[in-house]
C-alpha cells in the first residue's frame, strides 16, 4: 500500500477512484505477470490449472469499472462499484472467494475516513470475515488461510507506518503459502502451495510496486514435495429441510442474518438491495430460522421444503420406469414448444457437446468449462433471455459452481444450481429434465441422477508430480475418476480401459463416453474399440465431444 497503493502519500485522504485505479491496476499487472505460475499449481498436473487467469480477470473486471467511473465518485460509490464489479466478473471459486475479500475490504473504506494503518487493518479484518462467511465449509490450507494469516500480522503493526505495516504482512503471507502444504493433505500429495493464497499475496505485493514502474518484490516460495497422507473428501449436506424467505424493510444488511443463521445448516445465502434481503438454507431448524428472519422486518414468499422426501418421491418415480433404459441423448425430439415453466442454462464447451445439449431441450449455453470459467455477469446476461419462471444452472465444472451461485443470488427470477462438476454428469442429469414442471421439482429429479452418475476424464500430464501416491511423468496420460487420479501410463489404451473399468458397478447400463478435439484422434479411436472389448456386453455409447484438452470424457449411468 506504498506507491502504486496512494495510501501513504496522505494519511488524512480518503479513497477516491484515482487512487483506487493505482491500487487496482498494481495488483493486475502483478497478477499477470505471474499468471501461468499460479496456474502451474494446481494440485493435479492436467492442463487446466487456472486459478492465476480467474483471479486475473476478476481484477481485470474492477480494473475497467474504475476505468469508467467518474473520477468525483464518493468513497461510498466507489466502494460499492468495486464490490459489485469483483462479483460480477469473478470467475472460478478462487475469483468468487476474492471477490468476498474485496467486498469485506470496502466495507471499511466506504466510510470515507483516512486511508491509514488502522483503516488498513480493518479492512483485512472484514476482508478476512467476508471470505469465510463466504464459503460453506471453509478448509484451512487455502487462500482464506492466508488472508487470515495477513490480518492476524496486521493486527500486530498498527503502531507501525502503513507501508511498513503492509510489508510486514505481505511477508506474512508469504509464510502462510509456504505453510499451506502442512495443512492440506492435497497439496502434500502434488508438491506444491496453494494457488489461490499464492495469487492474493502476489495481489498483495504488487501493490508495493506501484506506479513508480517497479517490478513487484516477488516472494520465493518452496514447492518441494512433502509426504502424502489420505484425501478426505467434503461430506454432503446433513440437514433436512431447504428454508427460503423474502425479507422486506429499511437499510437491509445481511452481514448480521448470515452470522446469525451460520451455525443452524449449510448452503447458506444471504444478499440484499438495502430494501429486501433473500435468504436460502438448509437446515433441522426451519422455525428458528424463520424467527430470526421476523426480527430483521417484514417476511413473504416463505418455502420451506423437505428435501429428503423430495428426492424419495422423485427417485421413486424414476425406479417405476421413467428412467428405464435411458440413454443420455436419444431422448424424443418434442412435437411442438409447450410452455416451459423451467429453462436451463448450461456451461458446455466443443461444438459436439453443445449440439447433445441442445438435442436435450438445453436452449441457453455459455461457452466455457477447463481453463475458460465464465463470470456470474456472462452467466446473467444469458439468463436475461430466458421468459421461463425458473432456470436450472448446470455449471459442469467445479471450478464454476461458486460462480454460478453467486449469479443465481443476484438473478431476477429463481435460478436453482445444480452442482454438476463435468460435461457428461450435466447430460446425465438432463435425463430427468421437464420444461413445464417447476423448478424445485426439475432440481430434485436431476439431483437424483446426478447422485448415480460417475464421471471420469482422461488427459495428458502437463508437469512431473507426485498424485494420490502416483508418480506421474510429464507428457503421460493420466486417467481421473470423480476428480481424483486413478491411472497413468504412456498407452492411451490402457488408461482409458482403467478409467473405463474403475467407473463401473454392478448396477452400471449404459457408458458415454465423448470424444475430444485434438491430433490424435486415430490413437483415441483404437483405445476405444479396447475398451468395447475389455468391457464385452456393457452398452457404450460414443458421440463426438469436440472438448479441448481432454481426449475423452466418460460417464456410468
């Protein structure tokens, strides 16, 4: 917060969009210029590390809002234009956390008071709230580490000048990535930190480069490989009822609702206008929550729903023969356009895979999945051509579901995430879509297939590395099942076969499997016909894909 900051220049000025702009643009050429570093970490060495491009082009998107805005803004606009713009434009879970750091930080520096140490401290503190409040089970050896490691040094300098304060906390943070790998088994497992926390300090640091043109003090991090110890995967929600209401009244702040209802569930979201409040959880306690909700202001559109005994119903309808023997595309083409009450909205990548969506009914498609995340403002304006009552956002990527949260909370109509983490899970799960039911019904029955389906994908090793005890060479295939390594060779053959078989069980009847775009498409096609072969009576189904990066993507239904 030195010189490409503004802040130490006048410990008496407030925030205004000049110095904004300064502080802004450091941290985007910082980020930039370490892009494909950061990308580099991510824990499996597939060719979709991105984390260094989300973070990039979530800053790039305040970069060009300060761009735009008039340069007489007070701090509050300002304020509120940054938090907006972060959340608009992030993209992929590390771009939706930071944009929660960036919104915990103006909450600070709306106020308008001198941009000083203490401010500075402050606003780490709320950075550090906002982000945890952010995430539903927030795990220790990650960005939100870091973020608290820094606040916790910054608490300790505030006799300190701001620019020395801020070194002492970047330095901080710094220490925090180093140790990233000692608190998540993952990254012990792959050799390397934390790419999220390794690209908020680089955020951090390139701020004290500044505008006087030099190049940001880059911290050296230790990337050595560490003893592995098991993955232990999240665990699904526990709780029963999904709990939603309108709340209406004056100068509407969630901040107090979403601490007050983060102990009673998960899935838990809270936004607000200032006028009206939306919140969503699920919860034991949906009368409790209701309560807190009646102390805020006035309530409307209360649902309150059982969502074990949703799925039952649904999951008992489809063992009743909707779903038998389905195929993940061969679906009957519809007579005519009946009304559609529910629309869904998909995240597809490669020519093939859009045409089998669309073959599905899916009429909205935003480009994007490995390596291209779209933001929550691609996501909205998609959404804004839809006249349906409700939409089902497929994300089909993990990276993207916290994106596509976070556009659903700001949609103008109900928008329901179904957390697809691939392509071919999001097909599956089209299975069971029905244009004229609702969207709570639409969402229970894609849940209940998603549930069944397991997906695999096979790609190429961009990185040497050590991977759920495997060693893996560059330039070697590596077969993944439901995100984790399974397989790796030098035969394409033999790690499709072992993705192939490591997705089976013995309720599986139908393999998809969908064929990338690459040159080497004479090499995928002898690994198939291996795979009919190995697995003799198993119905396959093989349609071209057309997805960069990976060969071949597969699902077991």
């Amino acid at each position: 917060m030195c010189k490409g900051y503004g802040l130490a220049r006048k410990n008496d000025a407030s925030l205004t969009v000049v110095v904004a702009r300064e502080a802004v643009r450091a941290a985007y050429r910082a980020l930039e210029a370490r892009r494909q570093e950061i990308n580099d970490l991510n824990v499996y060495p597939v060719p979709d590390g991105d984390t260094g491009t989300n973070l990039s082009l979530t800053v790039k998107s305040i970069v060009e809002m300060l761009d735009r805005l008039d340069e007489e803004s007070s701090p509050a606009e300002i304020a509120q234009k940054v938090a907006e713009s972060a959340l608009m434009g992030a993209r992929g879970n590390s771009g939706v956390i930071l944009s929660q750091i960036v919104r915990g930080g103006m909450e600070v520096l709306k106020n308008g008071g001198p941009l000083d140490t203490q401010s500075a401290v402050e606003a780490l503190e709320e950075a550090r709230d906002a982000a945890y409040r952010a995430v539903r089970k927030p795990v220790e050896g990650t960005m939100l580490t870091v973020i608290k490691d820094m606040a916790a040094s910054a608490e300790k300098e505030t006799e300190r000048q701001l620019v020395d304060m801020w070194r002492v906390t970047v330095a901080a943070g710094w220490e925090s990535v180093r140790n990233t790998p000692s608190l998540l088994a993952v990254l012990r497992d792959a050799g390397v930190v934390d790419a999220g926390g390794h690209g908020l300090v680089t955020m951090f640091e390139g701020m004290l480069g500044g505008d006087a043109g030099e190049e940001p003090v880059i911290g050296h991090v230790d990337h050595g490989v560490v003893s592995p110890r098991p993955h232990v995967d999240e665990e699904t929600s526990r709780f029963t009822y999904c709990t939603s209401a309108l709340i209406s009244g004056d100068d509407m702040d969630p901040s107090g609702l979403e601490i007050r209802l983060a102990g009673m569930g998960d899935s838990l979201l809270v936004v607000s206008d200032g006028h009206q409040m939306k919140f969503h959880i699920h919860t034991d306690e949906p009368g409790d929550v209701l309560n807190l909700a009646l102390a805020e202001g006035v309530v409307s559109s209360i649902e309150v729903d059982n969502m074990r005994e949703q799925t039952a119903e649904r999951d008992e309808r489809l063992r009743a023969g909707e779903s038998k023997g389905r195929s993940t595309v061969n679906r009957p083409q519809r007579e005519s356009a009946p009304l559609r009450t529910t629309d869904i909205l998909a995240v597809v990548t490669g020519e093939g895979n859009t045409e089998l969506y669309r073959s599905m009914g899916v009429d909205f498609i935003v480009e994007g999945g490995q390596s291209m995340n779209p933001s929550a403002e691609e996501l909205l304006q998609v959404m804004e051509d839809s006249d349906a009552d409700a939409i089902i956002l497929l994300p089909n990527n993990s990276n993207i579901v916290m994106t596509a949260e976070h556009a659903a909370a700001h949609a103008k109509r109900p928008v329901f995430v179904l957390p697809s983490h691939s392509i071919q899970a999001g097909l599956s799960a089209l299975v069971a879509y029905e244009p004229s039911a609702s969207g709570e019904d639409n969402l229970a029955g894609m849940q209940g297939i998603l549930d069944e389906v397991r997906a695999g994908e096979v790609t190429r090793a961009v990185r040497d590395s050590k991977v759920d005890d495997m060693n893996i060479k560059s330039g070697a295939f590596i077969g993944l099942v439901e995100g984790h390594v399974v397989v790796t060779s030098a035969d394409l053959a033999e790690v499709v076969v072992g993705v192939a078989s490591r997705l089976l069980t013995e309720d599986t009847e139908v393999l998809t499997v969908l064929l990338g775009d690459g040159d080497i498409a004479s090499d995928v096609e002898r690994a198939v016909v291996r795979m009919k072969e190995e697995l003799e009576g198993l119905d396959v189904e093989v349609y071209e894909g057309g997805q960069a990066l990976y060969p071949i993507l597969m699902a077991a239904e």
